[in-house]
C-alpha cells in the first residue's frame, strides 16, 4: 500500500514517461526530515523533491521504504536507479554518478545530563575505554569514518542498530554515550517520535577533526539506467542544484541551530 501510495503520487496521468522510459526505482529509508515515515505517506525532503519533479517533468519515481544496509546493497546490485541522501565516498563514486546538493558532516551527540567528556578527535574517543558510540548500520562518511569503527569495534565499544530512531532512544536510554551520525538526520528522527522528541533541545553536538564537511547529495546507478534516462535525470538534477532546491528543503523543515552544526549550501 505504501509503495502504491508513492506511486499515485508522483505520476502523471497524460505524460508519465515524457523524460523517462521507465519508472525509476529509488527505494528509500528513513532519515530525519529527508525522509519521512507517515505511514500511508512517505514523505519529507527528498520524496518531495522527486514528487516536484514528477509534476514538472513528466518523469515517474517509484519511491519505497527500506532499511538503510538493504537500500545500500540494492543500489550496489543494480535494484536501485538512485541512492537518496547519500554522502560522497570513494566506494560509492565506483557505483554510481553523484550528484550533490548541500554539504554536511557527522558529528558526535551525546546528552549533556550523562555528563560525558568532550571529545574532539578520534584519539580522545578512542582514548574513552569504557564509551559506547551508536552508528546506523550502512550510513558512510567515508574511509575515515570506516577506520574509526573498526577502531571501536575492536574495543568492543561500537553498537550497530537499523536506523536513526533506534540510535535516538538508546542515547536517551543511557545505553550508549555517543551517536555518530549528521545533526539533522538524529535530531529531525527524534522529533518525530514522542518518545524521544523531548531530547532534541538538550541534544549536544562535538565535531571531530578526522570528519570534516563533505559532500551531500543523490548517486544515479550506473548499472540500471540507459543513457537517455540518465541524461534527462542529470537535465533535471543539475538544475535543481542550480536553484538550491535540497537547501532550501532543509531550511523549511530545520531549525537554525541545528543546521549552523551540520548542513550547509554548496
């Protein structure tokens, strides 16, 4: 139902494949603002944009619900035309062609009332033996970002979880210390749960120096798409990176704050 819920919205009844030959598979999963779970209705930064391009340009996105790790693997077997709110990383520059939108970065969260140590680089957290950093499983910030968790892993101080609400409610729990992930994606998740919205202003936010800004944005597969298709949804991205379309999504749906720690415009 949802699936086909996501597929009457973005179609058009007259000129559904006026740019594209077929419909373009771009499952998704939940990520803050960028991507919603409203039940019936999948929606937020990024199915809004598709949806906008849809009705404009006569091109139909077939918008699903996915963990993060399956969305990966689909992306990387050549079952997804487009990975959505990806950051740029070599492994995924051999899959796909990148398109960016903003710039972001992974920080470190944590809750002031558990009166952590502030940390500032990889040493200092590796330094912190007996921490526990919560990551999202198939988030990618790079190859820095992988030999940091192999780091933790060894010191069996790295947890695992399926997505972002999961990393939010063991923080609150005390379960673990920290959570690596974008400001936006922790802080957007959490509040749109009752049961961690109340975390979200206490929120405190720690850059490590090993993880600076980097690119944020869409991969197209280079597996699953012809040259045709490819070429009108490069017309279409390209303008929208253009007229700052993803940018101003985040600054509709975040606050400042939250934004100024971790999202910025190219």
């Amino acid at each position: 139902m949802r699936l086909l819920t996501a597929m009457l919205a973005v179609c058009l009844s007259t000129s559904a494949f006026a740019h594209c030959s077929r419909p373009i598979n771009v499952p998704m999963a939940v990520t803050g603002f960028s991507v919603i779970d409203q039940g019936e209705i999948i929606s937020g930064i990024y199915p809004e944009f598709l949806r906008s391009l849809s009705a404009k340009e006569g091109c139909t996105f077939l918008i699903s619900l996915v963990p993060r790790a399956r969305m990966e693997l689909m992306f990387e077997n050549g079952q997804a035309d487009l990975l959505v709110a990806a950051t740029r990383t070599p492994r995924r520059d051999k899959l796909g062609i990148f398109f960016p939108f903003i710039r972001s970065r992974p920080v470190l969260i944590s809750l002031p009332a558990f009166n952590r140590q502030p940390v500032k680089s990889f040493q200092e957290l590796l330094n912190q033996s007996k921490t526990k950093v919560a990551v999202v499983r198939g988030f990618d910030y790079g190859e820095r970002y992988q030999a940091l968790l192999v780091d933790l892993q060894k010191q069996d101080r790295l947890v695992l979880d399926v997505d972002p609400l999961s990393v939010a409610r063991l923080l609150k729990l005390g379960t673990v210390d920290y959570a690596l992930m974008a400001p936006s994606i922790l802080a957007g998740t959490a509040q749109t749960d009752s049961r961690v919205a109340d975390m979200v202003d206490q929120l405190r936010y720690e850059a490590l120096a090993e993880l600076p800004w980097g690119e944020s944005g869409v991969y197209v597969s280079k597996k699953s798409l012809n040259p045709e298709d490819y070429a009108a949804i490069q017309e279409m991205f390209e303008n929208a990176e253009r007229n700052n379309v993803i940018w101003k999504g985040f600054q509709r749906y975040y606050k400042e704050e939250i934004l100024r720690e971790g999202v910025r415009p190219l």
